[in-house]
C-alpha cells in the first residue's frame, strides 16, 4: 500500500514503515466522513497519511513508542517514500 519515512521532529531520527490493505480498512472505519481509498489515491489530506502510518504502527504494535494519535502529529513528520523498511531481524 503505502510506505512512510517517520521522522522525530526533535532530533530528525526517522524510521520506514509500510502500511497494508487492514491499515486502510481502519482509517477508512475511523471517520463519520465515508473516506475511501479512492478518495485518498486522488488527493487524500496529510491528515490521512498520519492516520494511516498510526494505525500501522498499532498493527505492528509500536505505536505505544509514539504516543497517543494527538502526540505522534505533534512530534512526528510523516512522509510517503519509496525507501524500502529495514528487514526486521526477529523474522
């Protein structure tokens, strides 16, 4: 789906995470406003990238490291790249 560089405001650290199809399917759930994938793949707000990296985060069971969804935009730059995550060397 979607790959995002997540950079510590404060000191300009950054890790790569990749979102999936399940990370969508939550943002789409969280808004009364009907959002859809198409809507994003035609120019979705950066409000909804930080949604959608939050919510991997919490799949992947990080997202404790960055706080409540308020603190992680307050902290946090999140951008779309083509970077590739580093290999997780526990699988």
């Amino acid at each position: 789906m979607f790959t995002y560089k997540i950079t510590k405001a404060s000191d300009r650290t950054s890790v790569i995470i990749e979102s999936d199809p399940r990370d969508i399917l939550v943002w789409e759930r969280s808004s009364k406003l009907n959002r859809t994938m198409s809507d994003l793949m035609s120019g979705g707000a950066m409000n909804d990238h930080y949604g959608i990296a939050y919510a991997a985060l919490r799949r992947q069971g990080k997202a404790d490291q960055y706080g409540k969804p308020a603190e992680f935009e307050a902290a946090y730059l999140v951008e779309v790249t083509d970077e590739e995550p580093e290999p997780d060397p526990t699988q």
